[in-house]
C-alpha cells in the first residue's frame, strides 16, 4: 500500500500493516491526539506522520487540534476490517497488577514531596512517572522480593524512586547515580529528613562505577534514554552493580512511543544472549509519565493537533524485571563519549524528520 511506503519513507522506521491498522483503530476510538498516540502503541514519529499523510490524503481532518475521520477515512477503515480501539486497562491497578494496600501511607506522603519536585529538563531526557506509577512499582519490586533488607541501585533518579522505595521499600540501603545536581540535592535534602538509609551519587554513567559499588548489589532500577547507545549503556552499569552469581533482579522501563519492536527485540536478544539472566516480568504500559513543559519544544511542529500540549498523560512505558542465573558476571567497561540521548526512534528525532520531509529534496 503506497500510504505504508510513504511513511516508511519519511520516518525511516518499518511500517507493518498490523502497525498502520492500530494508527487507524486509534484515530477512529479517539479525536484527542494524544490519545491516538496513547492508544496506537507505535513509535510517537511513525503515529505522528501517519496523522499526517492520512491527511494529506484526505482520510482525516483536523478540527479544533482533533482529528477526525473524513468520509473516505470512514470507508478505509471499513475496507481493511478495522474497529475503534476499545481500552481495557484494569481500573483498580491501572494495568499495572498490583495494588498498594500497606503501601498506601507510604504514597501519601510519597505524593506529597513529589510535589515540589525539581521540573524535568531537556537536556538530560527527563520526564517523570506519576507518583501513583512510582509506588507501584515499589509494590512489584517488594512483591517479587527484590527491596526488603536488600542493597538497591538506582541509575538516573528523576522519578525521585530513591524516596519512593525508602518509604515503602523497606531496603537495606539505596545507593543512587544521578547527572543532574538538582536531584541530588532534592532528594538528599528528603531522604535525610525521612531518615532513608541512602547515598546519592552525582555521576554521569558514561563513566566507569567505583570499584567500592561495582558487584555490590541485590537489586537495580532505572528509566533508560531509549536511544540504543543510551539503553544498552544504562542496562551495562546496572548490571555492573550486581552481585556476581544468580538471585539478584534488574528492572527497567521501556516504551512503544521511542522504541520500535525491532528495538524490543534488539533488547532482548541482548539480555538473553549476552548475559547470564532470564526475563520473568513485562508488565505491558505498567507506568504513566506526567507531561512535561518542554515537550512541543521537542517535537515536530508541522502537524497542527500536535502542536496543543495535551490534556491527557499519554505516555506510558513497560516495566521489565530480569533475575541473573548461575554464572553471570558484572562487567564494567567504559563510554567516554558515546552520544546516549538520540535516535531515529526518539520523541526528540521528530523534528528532524519534519526538516526532512518539508523540504523534498532532502527526502529518502
Ligand atoms: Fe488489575
């Protein structure tokens, strides 16, 4: 279909049917923009450029920064069999599968630190969970026996998850690598307050870990950039700080809206192959992510309902848990220098694929 081949084109990632057909699904069970990326499950610049072919096609219109179904549209989705996406999340979890019960005091006040927290910043990838998500995930972690009396690491701290798991966590003690001093001082300012037993690093994770935290830990946690430098070096130091030998858990967020399957997949021939763990969780869009001030700045500005902030929170990640078997090893290699915040899959990348296509020339 010459619709596919066009979006291929522009975006530069694959375009399957089954993906263009859940773009379709979206766009006929919701007008908000947002949504439709929310609810199509695809790259954010494969949706987006679907949007805008679809209506430079004529399929779709745009009304008041909605996107609506022309009468060709209609006829479309009749052709190809589709129909709206209906949204089946569990209200009581959030799909996430767990519920807080005695975690429940430890949100409350989890909730209202995160209040104050420092805003997220371009510069270094941040976007934050919402403190419901936080703490569920804590909930999942303790449940799977990963935080009570253990050492836990968290690499990259924007989700202020050092105070989330020291309130509800019950761990041993929390060490914590954070690039932005912001953080780190919010959270030492908390944690000291709430007496968590932690420490928190100023680092930049390019670096090698300190002998004195390499192989010290039961447990880590971390958000990764999604580009695919950024993912494999975050996932390397994490276990870099695990305990050689089986029992110790890592666990990571992972998006549709920056990765592609073919990233997913990528990934988990990686962990599988290259060390010596097993994947026992992937909590589908487990977590949800505030919006953040910069987002429009960030993005492409060419397709008109992308261009009003959202009233909706619209991105969500998965949440991986991996446990080392008999015979892993940490490593703890360096990446001085590699670029860990940019790719063709990443929110950020839309802008130059809106550069690219306005100007034909430049076209792939
Ligand atoms: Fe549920």
């Amino acid at each position: 279909m010459q619709i596919l081949e066009t979006i291929a084109q522009n975006t530069g990632l694959p375009v399957t049917g089954h993906a263009f057909d859940r773009v379709l699904a979206a766009i006929a069970a919701t007008a908000d923009p947002w949504e439709i990326v929310d609810l199509a499950d695809q790259p954010f610049n494969l949706t987006v450029e679907a949007v805008k072919v679809l209506a430079d096609e004529g399929l779709v219109r745009f009304e008041d920064g909605r996107v609506y179904l022309t009468e060709s549209g209609q006829a479309l989705i009749r052709k190809r069999g589709i129909v709206p996406t209906r949204l089946l999340r569990c209200p009581a979890c959030g799909g996430s599968g767990v519920q807080l019960q005695d975690l429940q005091p430890a949100y409350e006040i989890f909730r209202e630190i995160a209040r104050d927290r420092p805003k997220p910043s371009d510069e270094f990838d941040q976007g934050c969970l919402t403190p419901l998500s936080a703490m569920r995930r804590v909930a999942l972690m303790k449940q799977r026996g990963d935080l009570v009396g253990k050492r836990v690491a968290i690499l990259g701290d924007d989700d202020l998850m050092t105070l989330a798991i020291g309130l509800g966590g019950q761990p041993k003690e929390i060490v914590t690598f954070e690039i932005d001093d912001r953080y780190v001082q919010f959270i030492r300012h908390h944690a000291e307050r709430l007496e968590i037993p932690c420490r928190v690093y100023s680092f930049d994770l390019r670096q090698r870990l300190p002998e004195d935290l390499f192989a010290q830990f039961d447990t880590f946690l971390t958000d990764p950039p999604e580009n695919y430098a950024g993912l494999f070096l975050f996932l390397e130091r994490g276990f870099g700080l695990l305990k050689p030998g089986d029992g110790q858990a890592g666990y990571f967020g992972m998006t549709l809206t920056e990765s592609s399957l073919t990233k997913w997949a990528r990934l988990q021939q990686w962990l599988v192959g290259e060390h010596r763990v097993v994947l026992t969780d992937l909590v589908f869009e487990h977590s949800e992510y505030e919006n953040w001030d910069f987002l429009l700045e960030s993005i492409r500005s060419d397709v008109e309902p992308y261009t009003h902030f959202p009233r909706v929170n619209w991105y969500r990640s998965s949440f991986y848990r991996v446990e080392t078997l008999e015979g892993f090893e940490p490593d703890n290699p360096s990446f001085e220098g590699t670029d860990i915040y940019s790719d063709e899959e990443r929110l950020v990348y839309s802008k130059e694929v809106a550069k690219r296509t306005s100007n034909p020339t430049e076209r792939r």
